[in-house]
C-alpha cells in the first residue's frame, strides 16, 4: 500500500504567497486521490518505489496515477517558506536566455487579477470562473483596422463564440485554475485600449470573502509596483482608454458588499502593456536593465 506523504511544511507556512487553503486542496484533495486510485488499480500490492512502478507500467492508468504522485511529492520539496534570491545559476540563465514568453493582451489583465486571489486562497482552484473583455480595433492587425476605418457597422462586435479563444489556455495556466474561463471577448470602435473584468459572487465562495479582502489582497500584490496600479477610488464608469498610449495597468475591486458581488476591472492598452510594453519589459529583464527603462 503506498500512503499518501506528509508536506515538509506546515499548511500555512506558504502564506501568503500560497494559502493554507490552497495546499490543504491540492495535498489532502489532489494528491490523496492519485495515492487512492493507485492503490485500488494496484488492488493494494507495495510494487516498490513509485518510480519502479512508473518505469514498468505502461500507458494508461496506473502509470498516469503512479506518476501524479510521484510529482505531488515531489512538487511539495521544490517550495520552501524560506525566502532566498535566485542563486548564481539561474539569475545567468535568465540573462542568457535565447527566449522569453511575452504574455497575451487579453491574460494580462485577467491574470493580473486572478492570479493573487487564487494564490490566497479566495478563489479556489476549480471554481468556475468568466472573463469579459473589450478590445480597441488595433488588436486585430491590418485587415481589421483598415476594415473599422471604412466599414459603417464599427459596433461592439462580440467574437470568440466557440469558446476556443487562443488566450483561454494561457489564462488557466497561468492562473493556476483547473479549467479555462468562460471567455468573451468582444472588439469596439476604438483604436486602442482594453478593459478586463472577471464577475465574482462572493457569497458563493468559500468564506464568502469581502469586497475589503478582494481589495486588500490585491493592494498588496502590486504596492510595489511602478506599472501596474491598484486604485480603490470610487468611480462611477471606468474608460477603456484610461490606460492607451502607456505600458500602465489599473485593477479594481467594486461592486456591492449588501448583495455580495464583485466586478474585478483591469484597464490597460491593447498595443501597450498588452503587447509591446510589456515585451521591452522582458527584454529590459533579460538584458539586466531597470524594468521601466524606454517606457
């Protein structure tokens, strides 16, 4: 019988970068439920060490079980509550990279606002979550800015109806959810700029989180941030182009603490920080430069 191991850490050693809540899902949830499968496919015989049984099994379940378990543990060892920098090693190897991933326009602002809530613990992994968003007409290159700037029907154009958008895996892999988003994008009649919004129902999430947890966890993520901006002014409309013509980010938390219901809002330009902003970001981090440098 192989048991499912104990974490090498306590579950809220992690905080807040990852909540208490989170690892007690993914160990006592996640990884006991392969360690389970594996001993019931394995009608509870010890066949060794899980990698004995990962080499001699062959495709199918019982090496698919016997290897999730194998990278839970694993996984758990590579996490420390013990900050450190990058050692000597890794900090060259991000220097000299040949290649740097530039993130997605629309994941930008989604994972900008995801991404903390999910690491804290407020939304949990397998929470069913939707994205809306609008883009300037820029963001669809050429063909679609020479078409907005002829045609006469330039209204809010809803796409991405299959649900099949390029950006929703980016969004889920990165967010660290264990499904995509329900996307919907829409493009509309102006050149550049984009609004982000994901609804959440507090009420319904574990906890029932306040809009001041919302707020507050998100405040910190980014309080050292130079690009990407939390505000909690009260607004009564947010502007797509409040950010266009920079490689700035503006998240907010509103809603309605009475009913319990969130709109996360993330602003930002299509062309800036949700593309070539963000690029000489990277390049400025590869090359050794100060973030902001060109921008």
């Amino acid at each position: 019988m192989y048991s499912l191991p104990e974490l090498p850490y306590a579950y809220e050693a992690l905080e807040p970068t990852v909540s208490a809540n989170t690892l007690h899902f993914h160990h006592d949830k996640h990884h006991a439920a392969y360690v389970t499968a594996l001993n019931g496919l394995l009608n509870g015989d010890d066949q060794g060490s899980l990698e004995a049984v990962i080499k001699a099994a062959a495709p199918g379940k019982i090496f698919n079980n016997a290897a999730q378990a194998w990278n839970h543990a694993f996984f758990w060892h590579a996490m420390s509550p013990t900050k450190t920098a990058p050692g000597a090693d890794l900090a060259a190897a991000i220097a000299e990279a040949k290649r740097v991933s530039n993130p997605g326009c629309y994941p930008t602002g989604f994972l900008a606002l995801v991404r903390p809530l999910v690491r804290a613990g407020l939304v949990p992994v397998d929470w069913a979550i939707s994205v809306n968003a609008v883009s300037g007409y820029s963001g669809g290159g050429k063909a679609m800015i020479a078409e907005y700037e002829t045609a006469t029907d330039r209204a809010f154009r809803p796409y991405g109806l299959s649900l099949a958008h390029k950006h929703a895996p980016e969004m889920q892999r990165h967010s660290g959810l264990a499904h995509a988003p329900i996307f919907a994008p829409a493009v509309v009649d102006t050149y550049r700029g984009m609004v982000v919004e994901v609804p959440l129902p507090l009420y319904a999430l574990p906890g029932a989180p306040s809009l001041d947890r919302m707020t507050d966890v998100l405040a910190q993520a980014y309080a050292d941030s130079r690009i990407v901006r939390f505000s909690a002014d009260a607004v009564a409309a947010v502007n797509i182009e409040e950010n266009a013509g920079t490689d700035r980010m503006t998240l907010r938390v509103c809603g309605n603490a009475a009913t319990g219901q969130a709109r996360l809002i993330a602003t930002l330009d299509n062309l800036g920080k949700g593309a070539a902003g963000a690029a000489v970001q990277n390049l400025n981090l590869a090359l050794g430069l100060g973030e902001r440098t060109g921008l």
